[in-house]
C-alpha cells in the first residue's frame, strides 16, 4: 500500500498499530526479535513502513488491514491518495486505488480499473492464462503489470535497494 503525503508514523496510527513496539529492521530481518511474549498472535498484523518519495509504502505481511476499504478511506483522506495492491487467502488477486477518502477502484488484477488506465498505456493488463508455466506465469504478469501502474502513479516503481534498506516494522495487536 502506497500512502501519499502520510509519514511513516502517521500510516502506522491510522492502521492501528502499537508505536511502543516500533523496530527497524529490514525485510530481510522481519522476524528477528519475535520470541516469547514479543511473538505476533495469529491475528496480529505485521506491517513494515518505509518514506517512498512524497510517498510512504507499506508490507502487511500477516493479514490485510491495508486492503480494506476503511484502511483506503483513512489514508487517503484529506486530498491525499492510497494505492496497492493484495493477494492473500480468500480475496485473490486485487489493485485498489483511493483518493481524498473515497474508494475509486477494488477490482480484479485481472484487469485495470478505469481510474488507472492512463497508467497502464503499453502495458499487458489481460493474462493469457492458457499460457504453459515453462513460458511465464500469469499471476506474474499480473503482478507486474499492477506495479508498474503503481510506480507510474507514484512516479518511482519499488526498487531491490528500498527492500533491503531498513523501515520500521509494527504490529496491530488484536489478541
């Protein structure tokens, strides 16, 4: 999820995360300190939350507050914008774009929502998914082509260095 004009802390307290247990790590190290009573409940959220630019980019990597449409309305209210994309359990594989607290777009990555499109010129928006997985994946055209209408948008496409840099990492508590 892609949050325009927020700081990192300012995302973290919108998605209802615990500052007190904020951490830098990197990606790489997500779960390094988890152990004993630090460890995240099955229903805690995992967030890592980094500055993108005029942007600030967040990782769920245990549920999905970020994709839901209070999460999209929060972020982006005021003028701003939230965009991102979520594939987990039962949701499948889905864009959403949200600007000055409304929700414009949740749709399928299957195909680009309208509010988008000027984005996506010159880009696959329709896999082939008669294609044999020796030739490419669909779902990684999907995918690919979601995050190149999102660094279109943002005006900078997510980069091995900012992966590998440290941000810090919340968790929502729901236990």
């Amino acid at each position: 999820m892609w949050s325009e004009g927020l700081s990192v802390e300012e995302v973290a307290r919108q998605l209802g995360a615990d500052p007190a247990g904020a951490t830098r790590v990197t990606l790489a190290d997500l779960p390094v300190g988890f152990e004993g009573e630090d460890m995240p409940g099955d229903h805690d959220g995992i967030l890592l939350i980094g500055e993108f630019g005029a942007w600030t980019l967040t990782l769920q990597i245990q549920w999905a507050d970020t994709a839901e449409q209070w999460a999209l309305e929060s972020l982006s209210a005021g003028g701003g914008r939230a965009i991102g994309v979520s594939w987990h359990g039962g949701s499948g594989y889905r864009i959403f774009y949200a600007q000055d607290g409304e929700v414009a777009a949740d749709s399928p990555m299957t195909m680009i929502p309208a509010v988008l499109s000027p984005f996506a010129d010159g880009l696959p928006t329709e896999p082939d998914w008669d294609v044999p997985g020796a030739y490419g994946s669909p779902i990684a055209q999907m995918i690919s082509t979601c995050l190149v209408v999102i660094g279109r948008v943002t005006g900078q496409e997510i980069s091995r260095q900012w992966l590998e840099e440290q941000h810090t990492r919340y968790l929502i508590r729901r236990s």
